[in-house]
C-alpha cells in the first residue's frame, strides 16, 4: 500500500492506535451538554495555581497523567511528547511539560494543533519512531482573553459571532498497542487566507481552511464525505459551520448531513452565553477526547473525520492590519 | 539497524540528505565575521516592509523561495514545511510562508526550532512520508526586541550576559536526493529547568539543556566526544559556552577542544558590541547553512553534532516570575 496518497495526504499501512484519551475541562464546560463526558471538571477555573498561565499549565499536566495512567502506563515509557497552545511562546506547554521529563516538540497550530499533534504522533508511531507517544493541547478561558482580547476585569461586550475559548486540556496516547481506535490516516492543510480581518469573527476565518483541507481530503483519498459517519471540525462555531458547508458544496461535496462542530457541541450557546461557539486548542481536543471518540470505539460510528482548525492571528499581527488566515490539518479515526 | 537508540534519539537506516540551503541575514550578520558566507544580505533590516514582523516574515519567504530554487525544484514539489519564529503566535512563519501553498506544520522550540524543523523533517522523510521536505526558521533583532524586551526607541543599556538577536532566515531542503551532507540520527531534548530567572542571561538558562542533550546522545549512540569533529550549539554566547563545556566535563565529557557556538561565531562581539553573542532561532539556522554545512559538504569534517538552544520563556511567564527553563535538539549531520 502506497503511504502517500495524493497531494497532501498519509494513509498509514500499519495503523497507530488511540490507546487512551484523558479530557480535563473548567468549571462552564462541565456545565455544558457534554459536562459528564470529561474525566475531569474543575470547580475552580484556577485549578489551585496563583495565575491563569500556571492554572492551564497544570490543566495540561494532569491531562497527560491521566492519559498516560489510562493507557497503563508510566511516563518514562512515553518516548515524545507534541503539544502546544495559545499563549505567546507556548508557555502553558514548557511549564506544564517540563516535569514529565519526555523528550518534547513544541508545535503551534492556533486551535488546529490538537489535529497537528495527532498527525506528527501517528506519523511517528507508524514510523517506528516509538512505541508510544502522547499528543496533547490546552486552552484557557481566561488566559486567551488576557492574551488575545481585552482584560476579564474590563467586562467588555461581544458580537455574537465571537466565540467563547474553551478551559480544558485532552491528551492521546498513540501506539502500537491495540485498542478499539486507529488513526489510518491524515491530510494536513496549508494556510488559507481569504483576507477576513475581524478577529471576533474567526470562524469565517477558518471555515475556507476547513473547506480546502476537508476536500482535498476527499480528493486524496478519492472517497466521498459518505464514506464518514461524521466530519467534526474543531472550533468553527455557528458562523463558519455555515460558511463551510457553502463552500464544500460549491466544491461538489455536500457535508451537510454529516457534519458537526465541537465548539457547537460544547456549550449551550443560549443558555450560556457563549455567542458562535466553543474555540480554542482545548475545545477540539476534549470534546474529541471525552464525545466522539466513545462513538468511534464502541463501534456506533466506523470512521469519522476529525479537522481541527486554527485562525493564525497576534495581536501584534491584528493591530497591525493583517488578515487572520486560516489552517486545518484532518486525521482519519476508525473503529477498530 | 535500529532505528530506536537508547532513550532519546533515533539513528536512521536510509538517512536522509541536506539537499540545499540558503541564508538570509541583516546588515550586522554581514558586517560580522561570518558576513561573506551567507547568500543574502539585506542592506536594510526592513528589507522593504513596514513593520518589522513583515520584515521577519520577509525574510522567511526569501529564505524558503531560495532554498527550493537552489535544490532545483519548484514550491509544489515540498511536501512539508516544518518552521516556526520567536514571536507570539508563530506570525513571521504565518504570513511568510502563506503564499508557497506547502502543507505547514508549525513548531516552537523558542531558539532551539531550527534543530526541531531539521529532526521531524529528517525523520519524515527517512519514514518515506514526503520526497522532499523544507525545515525553516527565522529571526529578527528589532520583532523581538519588541516582542521581549524593550522598544528600540527607548535605547536602553544590556549587561554584558545578554545576547543579540540575530535578523535572518536559514531554509533546508531535505530529501532522498543524494548531496554532499546527510542527517544520520537525532536527540530530541527534553525540558531543563536549573532555576534561572535572569531573561539577560539566557545562555545561562540553556547551558544545562544543551549538556543534558549532548551527554544523552554520546550515551545513546554509546560515542565519545572525539568521535565528532565539531559540537556546534546554537546561541549560548560566552557564558553559556563556559557552564556547558564545565556541565559536560561533569559528566565525563570533555568538549572543550571541539566546541563551537553559533552565536559567539556570528559576531565579532568586542568590535560589533553584542554581548554574550547572537541569540533568536535565526543565529544558529544561518550559521549552518551559511558556514559551518560547507565545511561538511566539503568532506572537512566528516561528522558534526549540532544542538540548537531553546529559552523558553515569554514576557508573561517572566514577569509572573517563573524561571526560564531550556531546550535543546541535538542533529548528527555527516559528510556524505
């Protein structure tokens, strides 16, 4: 079997396997429709720490754990660890990693990077590389605003179409190890720039992202969006899940029927206010950890497409009058 | 052959060629002593932008267009890019490499990203994941000057500790495509945290990473120092170079005799009033493939470690007081 099928695809001859998966969510995500999915809900959003940094870092520390206890083992068996987050420099990461003492790759995908970090650990794996790895990210709620928009203190409004970021960590242990989950395959996804400029509006941003990797998914692999039980985008919210079927459908794939998105999933955006949706790293990750991939192992659903997107702005980048361009990398998970 | 050995690193059976480089440096880096070595030097470090982040991102789209054009193929035959800079949110990388439409897997490993771009490159195609791939990053003095430091219109004064951010780009082509230098093996660094606080004297902070990697790889590939005629690490500077060569010394290794240090080569620091030496993920992704990969391809030297170094630290961690914690990623790269 060739492993590189078409453009920007791997479809992976030995399969790695999802062997465990730890979700680790805030106090609002528990309140949420999924809230009893998760392994863990916090009650205080500062998870014990003195800041919003340490409080994500250490939602990133006992999601890998956990995921890694789960999986029956220690963390000296995991031989690499890929992980990133939101915040400048990738800092919930370095202090949260850093006492597991696993060999690290830091990656930044904005809010694709659970799908990255999938990717490169299933590569890995199926390499050879490793017998296991763990992929994992993390957002904060509170540490995103401080870094991204405006301080909690200031209390400011928001138009509908902003999302709200999710506080939570999910972490995969990916191996040769058999389990009921396999990723057998992934297309990663080049920047997609339609030139949107509203930051409270990222999942216009990311839509044409997820629709570019989505399709040429399609065209790697040469099936249909049929052949999926379900195509789950990360954090495009009400706004851009519209948008996104609009723009598969004029690329001749209808995925209407098919297609759900975690931060749609994860709250209940009346009840609670969270205007488009759920967003951040954290939001694709947990709602995968802790929802879909239960489907996917008890057998319900065979084969889903997992595309976790990511809006590829600073505020640096923002103020400066730049665009917020878009990326999305799919990974293929199946029963197995 | 095994492709695992020992804890941290990977030795590859079909090891993978540097096809071609390119580097792009400012008008200090060609002022300095390594200046006639680097294939482009910008007579002015906006290199015709506005903002310096365009500036930055800039130079990582020449850097890119040039290493491909020199391999001779064209952007659409790069199936991966591997890349990442010092500045929030990945943005010199984001916009820079927007428009060569390559599959973009986005990295931060703070300095040390030109040793992780060159290992998961390396090891992608070694896997047989991609014909071609580019691993790529990028600098710049005044971007991270405002990023980390202070405004440059506020000319404040450096203690001696502090190093220079280098303003360049170096862009790898790797592929199966035989040349004169090639990637047999890897060390991936994990996180090492000896307690430092001082952001000026970052080659303190990075020392104990660089030490942990180099004596982790001569004991997974059971190799003495002399076995390699350069250890090369990334920005440590002047006395970074001192706690590393006593570190390993410690640890049985002596390196003093064939250790060499990117930031302090890159600089004439008396004359050019830098510091410690050069610093930022350009210094040491320019000064390979400006200087020391030639006197590889050349058959000079036959095998030479590089460990690019990583400070992992951002404004907010540093002023919430954390320390700041290293990284280190170790590259065999061996005349072919």
């Amino acid at each position: 079997m060739e492993i590189r099928v078409g453009k920007q695809s791997l479809q992976f001859a030995e399969a790695p396997y999802i062997i465990s998966s730890a979700s680790i969510v805030g106090k609002k995500e528990g309140e949420g429709p999924l809230g009893s999915c998760f392994d863990v809900v916090g009650e205080d959003d500062k998870f014990g720490q003195n800041t919003w940094e340490e409080a994500e870092s250490t939602l990133q520390k006992e999601a890998f754990t956990m995921a890694v206890g789960k999986a029956g083992l220690k963390p000296e068996d995991i031989r690499y660890l890929f992980s990133g987050d939101l915040l400048g420099q990738n800092i919930a990461t370095s202090f949260g990693l850093m006492d597991c003492q696993v060999p690290l790759f830091g990656l930044y995908g904005a809010c694709s990077t659970c799908g990255e970090a999938l990717s490169l650990g299933a590569m890995c794996v199926a390499a050879g590389y490793a017998e296991y790895v763990v992929a994992m990210t993390s957002s904060h709620f509170a540490s995103a605003e401080k870094q991204f928009r405006f301080p909690l203190e200031y209390a400011n409004q928001r138009p509908l179409s902003a999302t709200w970021t999710v506080t939570g960590s999910g972490a995969y242990v990916l191996g040769k190890q058999r389990s009921k989950a396999r990723i057998t395959g992934i297309t990663t996804g080049k920047i997609v720039d339609y030139g949107v400029k509203d930051s409270m509006n990222m999942g216009a941003a990311m839509a044409p992202a997820a629709a570019d990797t989505i399709c040429q998914h399609f065209e790697d692999f040469a099936r249909g969006a049929n052949e999926y039980d379900r195509i789950i985008t990360g954090d495009l919210g009400t706004v851009g899940q519209e948008i996104l079927q609009d723009l598969c459908r004029q690329k001749g794939h209808d995925i209407a029927g098919l297609h759900e998105d975690c931060g749609i999933e994860i709250y209940d955006a009346e009840k609670q206010g969270t205007g488009a949706g759920g967003s951040g790293c954290g939001c694709s990750a947990v709602t995968m950890a802790g929802h879909y991939l239960k489907k996917v192992k008890s057998g319900k659903w065979k084969r889903i497409l997992f595309v976790p997107t990511g809006a590829l702005l600073s505020t640096v980048s923002f103020n400066e009058g730049k665009t917020v361009p878009g990326i999305a990398h799919a990974v293929v998970i199946e029963h197995a």
